[in-house]
C-alpha cells in the first residue's frame, strides 16, 4: 500500500512515520525548498502529547523544549502587572506538557521518519486525479505518483483541498486578528526574557517574547484587524500596529526581518462539512485549523495524524479508514474550535476595562481548584482517544533507520 503526503508540516510528518512504521510506502511532498525555520513557542500538551508519546519521539521533544516558569504580563514601562505560573497548566494534566519551538518539534518528526520515506522539497503539488481504485497526484516538475490515499496535510492554505475541495473562501472562517512570528539576535533583551514568556500587557495589539538557548529571541505578535487582507509591507504593519507599545518593543520591532524571513498570516479557522472524498483525505490545518486562539494547533495537528494513521492501519479499506478517523476526531476538533471563540476576549482584550478583568482573573486563577478551569478555558476538553487507540494498537513494525 502507498501513501502520498503533501505537506511536510507537524502533521504530515507524523502522517507519514505512523504509516511507514505499519509497512506503507510513503512519499512526502513539501512546496517549500527547505524546513521551514519561523514559527511559535508553543505548549504542547493533549493529544498531541499522548501520540508523541506513543510514537516514541517524546524523549527527543524534551531535550529540544524549554524549561518555563511563568508567562508574564508586562505594561509599557517593562512592569508585570498579570502573571501566570507554568504550574497551573501543568498539575491538572499530570505535568505532561512542555514548551517547544515549532520548527524544533518539527525536526523531531523528521528525524523520526523511517529510511525508506521519500521526503522531497521544492515538490509541488500541481493535479490530483481521483479514480475508483486509487489516486493520481501530479507535480510541477512533471513527476506523477499513483497510491492508495493522498494525505493533505499542507495547512491553511492547502493546495489539496483546494483542487479536490474547492476555493478556500467556502471554508475560511476569519477570526479578526493578524499574527507573526519571527526571531533575533539582541544581547539586551535576550537576558531580560530568558526562562519565561513576557506579553505586553495592552490591548488590541499583543508582543510576546522568549529568550532562545542559542541567544536569540524568539517573537509573538497578534493584532485585531477588521481587514483579512495581508499587507505587502509586513514590517511596516508591525511598526504601525505595535509601535507605540513602549519597553522592549522598539527594540523588537527594530529587528523585524524582510517579508521571506517571516511568519504572517490571518488568525483563521477551516470550518468543513467533510473532510475526506474517496482516495483523499484532510489532515492538521488543511482540514480542521482551529487557530492560535485554541493554542492546540499543533496537538490537533499530531494527534489527528495518528489518529488518521491507527485507522487506515486496522481498517479493512481505506474508505472505511476515514470514516472512521472522522467519527473519532471531529468531536475533539469542534471542541477547541469552539473554545477559540471562547477564548478570544481573554486572549487580546479589546479595552480597558476587559484588560483589568484579565488581571483579576489571572489572580484568582491562582487559588486551588480554579488551575483546572483555567486549563479548560484555554485548551477545551481533555481526551484520552490517543492513549485508548495506543494501548488497543499491535507492536509496530520496526522499519525504522
């Protein structure tokens, strides 16, 4: 059996090592030319957590996370005014959580692949062909791939979804915020953000920040925005948006990199009915982004690539396969979409008045017993399908490097 995965993000890496570990043949095609290096700080807790446990690349996500304190509010005068202790997050779930540059969890995903993955970069995905036995993908360099199932696990803006699925604007659910990431070297506020997260404490535009172990800073930015459009300038919107921020943001903003070194998107979600169509399938952002308001992006994105994966594996066919992956995951998905909407005003408060609301809130939060409601504002429902599917599953093959 053969898969082909178009995306060689958190969720099709782990799309394809779950497979390749049953014994498919898997071909990972990825549009960029190399990994990508941008992306978030994340709290990696969950589902995810629980596939990368069973997977067997927890360990490695260790020794690449972060040891975090606290993440603190912090006005324009560089005082805290808000905080919230790591702890918080993670009693209620039994201290399985852990902080991780996204592209750092993604170089485990891909140090986890078997040999026998072919992973290409610079390989886009150009036509896909859906018959009644199998599935053809085509490229733009002229190579085609026939298989057994096609994995979109190419994000947001998916290309797969959108040859088999349709334009992106029938599912696109626009949140009404901008964000971007990006880092930078700067020895004076490298010390003054290591071992913890420091947010701006404002409201309508938010910066945050964390000191990375090789000396540069790693960048948050998130601002309320009417307009879905992105701006062909991103540094200047930065500097427009955030500018007047005080404490360390002139300096950050003083680093934004050139547009290409950059992460900026839309703060959007991807609302489908369905999200398979016969030898095709959606995976992670492609099919489901719940965005970085229900900061599970990630765990969703793994989680549900196992999830994906454990199916096609004990299915009797690949149609039955999806029907099932879906009836398991879309309840957990609707669950952190739903909690994003939730979660929005304390997230990025719109005034003043939210603003103070926030502060209290982060003060009450710290009495005992309020930790477990604070985890399921921010996170949704916890579920144990992962762990339920980990301990059913059969000893994989090893085909492992």
């Amino acid at each position: 059996m053969k898969a082909v995965v178009c995306g060689a993000g958190i969720a099709g890496l782990t799309a394809a090592q779950c497979l390749a570990r049953r014994g498919w043949e898997v071909a990972v095609l990825e549009r960029a030319p190399a990994p990508r290096t941008q992306g978030y700080m994340i709290d990696f807790m969950g589902p995810g957590y629980d596939a990368a446990e069973a997977m067997g690349i927890l360990p490695r996500l260790r020794e690449l996370g972060y040891a975090i304190d606290e993440a603190g509010y912090y006005d324009e005068t560089g005082r805290r005014r808000a905080v919230i202790r790591y702890d918080t997050f993670a009693k209620p779930v039994g201290g399985r959580l852990l902080s991780i540059m996204r592209p750092d969890l993604e170089l485990a995903l891909r140090e986890s692949l078997p040999g026998d993955v072919e992973l290409r970069f610079g390989a886009e995905v150009t036509a896909v062909s859906d018959g009644e036995r199998s599935v053809r993908v085509g490229t733009a360099d002229g190579t085609d791939y026939e298989a057994d199932l096609l994995i979109g696990a190419d994000g947001v803006h998916s290309t797969v979804r959108g040859l088999v699925f349709g334009p992106e604007r029938r599912y696109v659910k626009y949140l009404g915020f901008h964000t971007a990431a990006f880092t930078f070297a700067d020895p004076k506020v490298q010390p003054l953000v290591r071992d913890r997260f420091c947010l701006s404490d404002s409201t309508g535009a938010q910066l945050g920040c964390y000191g990375l172990r090789d000396g540069r800073v790693a960048v948050f930015a998130v601002h309320r925005t009417s307009n879905p459009r992105l701006p062909a300038d991103r540094a200047a919107a930065l500097q427009s948006e955030y500018g007047g921020l005080g404490w360390i943001a002139p300096r950050v903003l003083a680093a934004c990199p050139p547009n290409d070194e950059m992460y900026y998107d839309q703060v959007a979600q991807i609302v489908m009915p369905r999200w398979s169509s016969g030898h095709v399938v959606l995976v992670g952002d492609a099919g489901y982004a719940v965005s970085l308001l229900a900061g599970m992006g990630a765990s969703l994105g793994i989680g549900g690539a196992y999830v994906l994966a454990e199916q096609v594996a004990r299915a009797a066919s690949v149609p039955d396969a999806l029907a099932t992956y879906e009836r398991l995951w879309r309840p957990v998905v609707t669950d952190k979409q739903e909690s994003a909407h939730g979660s929005a005003r304390w997230f990025l408060p719109r005034s003043r008045a939210e603003l103070l609301l926030r502060r209290a809130a982060l003060r009450l939060f710290r009495l005992p017993g309020l930790d477990r409601y604070l985890v399921r504002l921010l996170s949704g429902k916890q579920t144990a399908l992962i762990q339920a599917l980990a301990s059913a599953s059969p000893s994989l093959d090893d085909h492992s490097p």
